[in-house]
C-alpha cells in the first residue's frame, strides 16, 4: 500500500474515533439484530498457538482500556442487537480492567448472550467476575483448553479446579472446550513474515469458520478479525504486497454510517481479504503452545 493511501486511511479511521468521542454518530436509525459482535479486550497473549487466527501468538501487545470499550460500545449500542456479544482475545484476562470491560458489556447489551472466551491461566486475578457475569440475563464463561499433553494439563488443573468451583458456588454457566482437537491452519508465520493463502473468495468465505464473528476495534465494524488485526501484525511482520493492499485498503463501518450501509455491510458475503484465507480447512496437531511467549506476561496485569 503507498504512502498516501494509507495516510488516508489512518486519518479517516481517527477522525471516527474523534466523531465517537464527540458523540457525533447522526445519520442511522433502527435497531439491527445480529449473529454476534466481538471485542479484544487484550491484544496479546500468554500462550503462543501457532497460526491463531486472531494474530496474538505473533508478539502483539496491549490493548484498550475499559473506557476506551465502553465509548466504542456507547457507539453501537443503539444500532445493534447481538444475539451474542463476546469479550475476547488475545487473552482478555491479561487487562487489569477486564472486568471493567465486562462489565460495560453487560450494560450495553442486556438482552444478548455475554461470552468470556478464555485460556483461564489469569481467572484467579479477576475474583470479581462471577458477580458480574450474574447481572447479564445469560452469560457464558468459555473456558479453552488448548493442548492435550500431561504437562500442558498439570499446568491447566488449577484452571479447571477454580472454574468448577465458580460454577458450583457462584452458578457461573461454564463451557469448557478442547481448542487444540478443531485447530486448523489460516496461514504461515516465522518470527519475520507472515504469508498467506492466495484463494477464490467465495470458496474461503464459505470455509471460514470466523464468518459471523464481526469485530468492534476502534469503535468500528470490522468484517473479521484478520481484517481488525492484521495492521497491528504489520508492524511486527513483513506480508507480501497483495496482503497489504487487501487488509489495507479494507474500510471498516463507521458508527455515522445510514442504516443502508449497515444493511449492506452485514448482508455482505465474501469479499476480496477473503482471499487471503484458505478455501479449506486443514487441521494439525498444535504445537506445545506454553513457554514460547514468556516474555510477553510483562504485558499483563499484576
């Protein structure tokens, strides 16, 4: 991408984050029933899973603060229905004001399903959560195992142990899930490149498992997470020239945007960064994904 498209692009995404500051959002109207929104609540994570399709295993780092969701969901709370609204990652666990974020999730969107999503390692740091969880009409805490091996689960049954107590004392509604037996590729990565597929759009829409999972970041809709992400990646990654140009020439939804473009925004199907994602799915056996990102639990909270 040159330099001044993508000097355009920064100044347009800015000037929606000041409109959203300002409470400027005119031009929209009627509510819109949804599958499912998203939020990062931290960029980065404590574990490295290789080809996670939220980047976080490729050193990213941080993420907003409880405000700065809060104003971004202020932005949409009016426009949209999320039958399920998820706060995720990275590992969202990894921001001190997490619950804070879950919390703003609550108030938000009171009729939707509240999901945690989890690896659980820094569960033990959020006492709060249970209680919060009990506001939402229905809440979920979704809980990710994410390798089978004995030394993976001797490190995980502390995990599993503080969320059965939750369940048992607080009522908290727990899924567990096995991430690592559904893990498929989305892409190669070293620690200097990032490379991607080169497929037909409409075959890698239809195989995308990520089809329904719109992203909040920046106070904008973003068809997907790869699309939210990838210009944080880009700082830490080369990608080829056709990457760049598709992820940065795609334009997220702004909260000013007439509910034609918002119609039109959620009744798109493929699109050309589906592309860059593969036209079918192939499952591998993730890689021991503990101790390859210690250096990154310098980003999370005390």
């Amino acid at each position: 991408m040159n330099a001044p498209v993508e000097a355009c692009l920064v100044w347009r995404r800015r000037g929606c984050l000041d409109r959203i500051r300002r409470g400027d959002l005119s031009g929209h109207g009627s509510m819109k029933p949804i599958r499912n929104l998203e939020i990062h609540a931290w960029h980065g994570c404590n574990l490295a899973c290789e080809s996670c399709s939220h980047f976080s295993s490729l050193d990213l780092r941080g993420g907003p603060s409880a405000d700065d969701c809060l104003s971004w969901m202020n932005a949409w709370r009016d426009r949209l229905e999320p039958a399920s609204f998820s706060v995720l990652g990275g590992e969202p666990t990894m921001n001190r004001e997490f619950v804070e974020i879950v919390e703003a999730a609550v108030q938000c969107w009171p009729n939707s399903h509240i999901r945690v999503v989890t690896n659980g390692f820094f569960l033990h740091r959020h006492p709060r959560l249970p209680e919060v969880l009990s506001r939402a009409k229905r809440s979920t805490l979704v809980v990710s195992s994410h390798h089978a091996s004995e030394a993976f689960q001797r490190r995980f049954e502390p995990v599993r142990a503080l969320v059965g107590e939750w369940r048992q004392n607080h009522g908290v509604n727990v899924h567990m899930t096995e991430a690592s037996r559904f893990w498929t590729r989305r892409y190669e990565a070293d620690d200097e490149a990032i490379r991607f597929c080169d497929s037909d759009a409409r075959r890698a829409w239809k195989a995308c498992m990520g089809k329904y999972c719109t992203q909040l970041h920046d106070g904008m809709l973003w068809k997907c997470a790869p699309a939210a992400y990838f210009e944080l990646v880009s700082q830490t990654r080369r990608a080829d020239p056709s990457a760049h140009a598709l992820f940065g020439g795609y334009m997220p939804l702004e909260p000013s945007a007439g509910d034609a473009e918002l119609d039109a925004f959620f009744a798109r199907e493929e699109e050309e960064i589906c592309r860059l994602c593969p036209e079918r799915l192939v499952r591998f056996d993730l890689p021991m994904p503990l101790g390859r990102r210690r250096r990154l639990l310098a980003d999370a909270a005390d």
